[in-house]
C-alpha cells in the first residue's frame, strides 16, 4: 500500500464534499486577508490612543503570537473531533472578535483583547482547510487545491495592504474590524457538506500546548524587541515542552512525529523558503527606495506583476503536481526562485524592471513550492497525525517570516552586508542589498540540496496515474 493509499478516507470524493469546496477558497482569502490589513493602520491607531512603535505593535504581534499558535492547537484537535464542530467555533470566535474590536474601538485594551480572538479564530481556518483538503479529498484532487489554495492566500496577501490601507484613509481603521465578518456565511454550508465525524480517542494536553504558546510568543518577542533574554527563556521552555511530550501519558504531539526524518526535512525547508520570500518582499521595496528613488505607488507598480501572477500560476502547479509529482514542482520552484534571486541581486542599479521581472519568477516558484512542498508533507503523514502536523508545518512558516525578516532588517541596520563581494556589482550603494540577496540565493540552494538528500531524486507516481 503506498503512502496516499494509507491516508485515503471513505468520504473522499463524495459529491457533497465536493460542494465544499468553493467555501474552503472563501474562507482561506478573509483569514489570509486579516493577517495584512492592520500593518499599515498603526500609525493610525498610534495617534489616535498616542502611543509609541513597541505599543502600537501589539496590535500585530498579539495576533500573528496566537494565530501561531492557533494552528498547531486546531490542527491537534482535529485528531480528535470533528472538523466540522471546530471550523464553526473557530470562524465565529473570529467574528466575535471582529465585532468585539469594532464596538469597543474607543479602548486600547479591548482592541487587544479583540485581535487575540481574531488571532485564535481566524488560526482555525488555515489549519482546518489543510486537515480538510488532506482528510477528504483524493490524491489527484489534492494536489489541484492545494494550487487553488495558494493562489487565492497569494491574491489575499497582495491586497491585504492595499485594501487595508483604502478602507482606513476613506473611513477609520476600526472598519478594518469588519473585514472578516463575510466569513459567517460558510458556517451552515460547512455544517451541510462535512462529515459528522464521531469523537476519537485522545485528549488535549493542556500543560503541553501551554509550554509551545510560551515558546512560539518569546520567540516572536526575541525578533520584535531583540532582547536574548527572550530568546534564552524561549530555548528553555522549548526544552521543557520536549520533556512534557516525552513523558506526558497523552501528549500534545507524539514525539514520534518528529522522528520521521522527511517531516523534519520539511519543517527546516519550509522555515528556510517562507522565510528567505517574506525577508526578500521586505527588502526590495526599502532598495527601491533608496536605491531608485521610488515612490510607495510606483515600487507598488514594480512588485504588482509578481503578485499577480503568484495567483496565476498557483493553479498551474496544483495541476503540475497531479500529473508530475510534487517533489518535481519542489525542485522547479526551487531553481525559479534561486535564479530570480541571483538576477535581482545582479541587477540593483540597472533598469528597474529587471528586477520586476525577477521578482515574477520569484512569486511564480514561491507557488510551485507552497503548493509542492504541502503535498509532499501531507503524503508523509499516517492519518492519525495529519492535523497537529500540518499545523506545526504551518506555524513554522508562519513564524519564519518574522524571524528570518527581523534578522535580515537587523543586518540592514548593521550593514553586514556593505562590502565588495559579488562579482557583477561595482556600485558601493547596491553592496548591501546586493550581498545580502545573494546570500538568502545561497540558502535557497542549500534547501534544494537538503530536499534532494532527503526525498531523493525520484519524483513520485502523480496523483493521477493507476496504481
């Protein structure tokens, strides 16, 4: 039996499944959505309560902390009750919270309070959909969704900000609250199309999902206030959380889970790829600035494109991934990524739109691997384990935006980076952005490398072809 065969469910394929579809793309654009909207409303909401940056940014932090978290806990309980019952709780705990934060919009605190609730409910739709798509639907229809799935995070992601910042220049950034109460509507066709699945054994493990919500929030601490006291706090707690779910009688995750070697792989790669993008989207616009003399509409003009057709190609590779395999989408996003990191890095200070283009090969392979490298995880996880592990695979890349971008703003700060070494440039301004491009090019490779040495170079049978 191979390994999708193993993870095959009674009800995958089942007409009224299928009818759920379109409500998994709705509900993954308002959650994905949500993430962005708010970062450009800060100044906003700074002048308003007249706070500093590190006040303000709790609006943020506090709902990227249990988003994070979120994800892991849903996706743990989606071992044990049924995923309908847990995507109502968590889509209207998200509507509580965006009703809550529009009504008390006048007191900081309940803005906080309110972001939390968006940051726990909204954490139950990425996490959901994936244990849905992997519980539900065959191998074939899988690898199609999962593209489907991030073209429509893509679109979500490159409009965030845009809309975000429309909606809080012409009205007030407290109708940025109301953004994701469209979301309610799924909530009865979720209740009609899901299976009522009967409770499993098991229970949550309360100390251990404590001990991760430590380490996930002082690891976010660590990158936002930079302080090792964080980051030396968090290294214990991950080392206490190690002890708990190694002698708890029912842990949070079963240690076994991270003894599969391809799933560790795919953790580290995961981290490495979401992160090294995210940092990338945060450099170019500042080398843009400062290096082009753009303005905010034109280094939107230049990224655009890029965003634009992550949303195109996300659909291409979910069919690539059916008919060639996911671990030959991996390795096509890997080497587009890679080369659209070399060109950028090559080009700063020539015309602009080299690194307009590049960036399109950027987004296009970010797709491949998104869409890849989640059905490459899926295919590596017994049944039993699907939930909390694609809700670690989720927070991990999640997280890693943060992280690797707050170390990559810090060497920008530092200027680590500002000396000759790549070969193509000569300007003493581009050393910087340049050097630094050329380095997350290098950690891209060094992914490919892993991947090989741990899949292997054969591609696996496509979804579609007969056993």
């Amino acid at each position: 039996m191979n390994i999708v065969e193993s993870n095959a469910n009674p009800v995958a394929g089942s007409p009224g499944i299928k009818k759920s579809v379109l409500w998994i793309y709705y509900v993954i654009f308002f959650a994905v959505l949500n993430e962005s909207v708010f970062n450009v409303s800060t100044p906003s909401i700074a002048q308003q309560f007249g706070l500093d940056a590190s006040g303000v940014s709790w609006v943020v932090t506090i709902f990227f902390i249990l988003f994070g978290i979120g994800m892991v806990v849903f996706g743990k309980l989606s071992d044990i009750y049924a995923v309908r019952k847990l995507i109502t709780i968590g889509i209207v705990l998200y509507s509580l919270g965006s009703a809550l934060g529009f009504v008390l919009q006048a007191w900081y605190p309940a803005v906080i309070v309110a972001r939390a609730l968006q940051g726990v409910g909204g954490s139950a739709i990425p996490a959901l959909v994936f244990v849905m798509v992997a519980r539900f639907f065959t191998a074939e229809e899988r690898g199609k969704m999962f593209g489907v799935i991030t073209s429509t995070a893509s679109f979500a992601v490159g409009i965030g900000p845009v809309f975000g910042g429309y909606v809080a220049g012409s009205l007030h950034w407290a109708y940025l609250f109301l953004i994701p109460l469209p979301v309610l509507v799924a909530v009865p066709f979720f209740r009609k199309y899901l299976p009522n699945e009967e409770r499993k054994a098991g229970n949550l493990d309360l100390i251990g999902t404590v001990l991760l919500g430590v380490v996930v929030s002082l690891v976010v601490l660590f990158t936002t206030e930079g302080s090792w006291i964080y980051l030396l706090a968090a290294f214990a707690a991950l080392l206490l959380f190690i002890v708990r779910i190694r002698s708890a009688k029912e842990p949070f995750v079963d240690p076994g889970l991270f003894s599969n070697p391809l799933y560790r792989t795919g953790l580290i790669i995961g981290f490495l790829i979401f992160g090294t993008v995210m940092s990338v989207m945060f450099v170019i616009p500042l080398m843009l600035s400062k290096m082009y003399g753009l303005s905010t509409e034109n280094i939107g003009l230049v990224m655009f494109p890029g965003a634009i057709s992550a949303v195109i190609f996300g659909r291409v590779a979910g069919n690539m991934t059916v008919k060639r395999g996911s671990h030959f989408v991996v390795y096509l996003g890997l080497a587009l990524i890679s080369l659209s990191l070399l060109v950028q890095s090559s080009s700063i200070g020539m015309w602009v739109w080299y690194i307009g283009v590049a960036l399109i090969m950027m987004y296009i392979g970010f797709s491949f691997v998104q869409t890849a490298l989640t059905e490459s995880v899926t295919q590596i996880l017994p049944s039993h384990q699907i939930g909390v592990g694609m809700g670690f695979f989720n927070m991990t890349s999640t997280i890693s935006g943060a992280v690797v971008t707050a170390l990559v703003a810090k060497a920008l700060e530092q200027r680590l980076f500002a000396f000759p070494l790549h070969p193509l440039l000569s300007e003493a301004r581009a050393y910087l952005y340049g050097n630094l491009i050329l380095f997350l090019c290098v950690v891209v490779v060094a992914s490919a490398l892993l991947y090989w040495m741990s899949f292997g170079r054969k591609v696996p049978r496509p979804a579609n072809e007969p056993v």
